[in-house]
C-alpha cells in the first residue's frame, strides 16, 4: 500500500477526525507562509517583520504595522483550494469533528467548514481599542490607519507577538484533540507555542504530517513530505 492509499484507508476506517493547520494549508491558494524562504519573515525591511507583528510595535507605530500588514498579510483575491474543500466535505460527512488552524484567513469558512478554531484570530475581525465597535477588513482596509467613529485605534483581530491566546479557543481545540481517533497535522513548522504543543494531546491512533518539510521527533503513524493540496487532491471522497 502506498501513503495516500494508507491515508485513504485511515480516512475511510476513522470516526474522530480532526485536522491542525499552518500557513502551508494557504500557500497554494497564493497567500505566503512565515518561515520558507519565501515567507513573510523573510521580506527585506528595516525593522524585521516579527518585530513588526508585536503588540508593541502596534502600540507605538500602529501606521506602520498597518502599512506591512496590509501589504504583506491581507489579501482579498484569495480562494479556498482543495485542501480546504475536502475539509469542509468530510465535515458534512461527520468523520471531521474540527478543523483547527493558526492562519488568520478565512478560506476554510469560505470552503464550507463550521467547526473551525482560529488559534491566532481572524483578519476579517477588526476592533477598537478604545470601545470595541467591530469593524469589517474591507472597511478597514480604506484607510492607512484605521480609527473608530469615537477616535479610537481599530486592531485587528489577530494574535500578534506578547499577546496571548484565547483560552476558550484553546480548551476547546484541546477536547477535541483528546477526543479524536486521527490527527491530521498539515502545512506547519510547529515551531510557535502554545500551538505547537497540541499534538501532545493526541491519544489517538492515527498521526498524520503532510508538510514539505521534516518534523521531526513526532510519533507519527503516517508522514508525507509532499503538497497539501497534491495530498488532499488524492483523498477519495463521494460527493453527497
Ligand atoms: P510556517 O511558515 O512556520 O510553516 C509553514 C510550514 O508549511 C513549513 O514547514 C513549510 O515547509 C510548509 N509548507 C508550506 N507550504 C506548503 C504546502 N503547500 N504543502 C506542504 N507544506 C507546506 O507557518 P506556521 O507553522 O503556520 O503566528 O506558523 C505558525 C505561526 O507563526 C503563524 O500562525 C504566525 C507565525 O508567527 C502569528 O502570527 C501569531
């Protein structure tokens, strides 16, 4: 047997899925991941983008941080790709319980996914600092920098560095990973914490790594070193 074809077999025998995701799951829908060498971090400025994406560089130079985010992060042309479709099918097909992601776009809710836990927030979600009137991207994206009807600075809705996670979200994801018969873990370095302590959650029976890259040191039951969207293209699923 072959690896898709274990997957295909893990896939059709699992009842608890859940899948836990990074940039990689986006990049071939044209949004850029972090660390490859053509990631976010690896853009040329003066002061370096993970500086740039701190809570306090928001806090001192929000003009800034919204002139890089906007150019770098935001992007309103994207689609979901088959990765995000077959998510959301196996969902509807109740063998995918939760779909956990650290990206902050929403190509998985655009594909058809409900359950879906944004570790690190939503671009789409914006607030004020000072009144918490929501704003969405599209509105925000019509200034250099966004402010609220009452003056205040709007922020968006995202983790940025120094700050932490959202607790609720993070329990949650958790329960569902205790609970889970396969993990599927994709198109992530699994180098940011708290996010990347998850896996040690799983009791399961299937591991899966579908990343380019190695990870070492996981107790994996299947690992592919290849395209998500080429892996999840091979994933058998009947339209219902
Ligand atoms: P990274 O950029 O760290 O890792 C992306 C991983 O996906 C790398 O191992 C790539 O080799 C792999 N990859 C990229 N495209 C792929 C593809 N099409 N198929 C298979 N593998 C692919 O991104 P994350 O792990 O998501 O946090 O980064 C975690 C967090 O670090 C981000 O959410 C962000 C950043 O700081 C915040 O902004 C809070």
């Amino acid at each position: 047997m072959n690896k898709i074809e274990m997957l295909n077999s893990i896939i059709k025998s699992s009842e608890y899925i859940v899948f836990f995701g990074g940039a990689g799951v986006s990049t071939e829908s044209g949004i850029p991941d972090f660390r490859s060498k053509d990631g976010i971090y690896h853009i040329q400025s003066k002061i370096p983008p993970e500086e740039i994406l701190s809570h306090h560089f928001f806090v001192h130079c929000p003009e800034e941080f919204y002139t890089f985010y906007f150019q770098n992060l935001v992007n309103l042309n994207v689609l979901p790709n088959v990765c995000h479709q077959k998510l959301a099918l196996l969902e509807k097909q109740k063998k995918l319980k939760a779909v956990i992601t650290q990206n902050i776009d929403s190509l998985h809710e655009m594909a058809g996914s409900v359950n879906v836990l944004h570790l690190h927030g939503k671009m789409e979600d914006n607030y004020c600092i000072k009144c918490n009137k929501y704003y969405p991207l599209k509105e925000i994206m019509r200034y250099t920098l966004p402010k609220c009807s009452c003056g205040g600075i709007i922020k968006p809705d995202v983790v940025l560095y120094e700050e932490p996670l959202c607790t609720e979200i993070l329990d949650e994801a958790v329960m569902h990973i205790e609970k889970a018969d396969t993990f599927i873990v994709a198109g992530t370095s699994l180098t940011v914490q708290p996010a990347s302590s998850l896996v040690q959650y799983f009791k399961g029976k299937n591991l899966i790594i579908i990343n380019y890259e190695n990870l070492n040191n996981l107790p994996a039951t299947l690992v592919i070193q290849d395209s998500v969207c080429h892996v999840f293209s091979s994933i058998d699923l009947e339209e219902e």
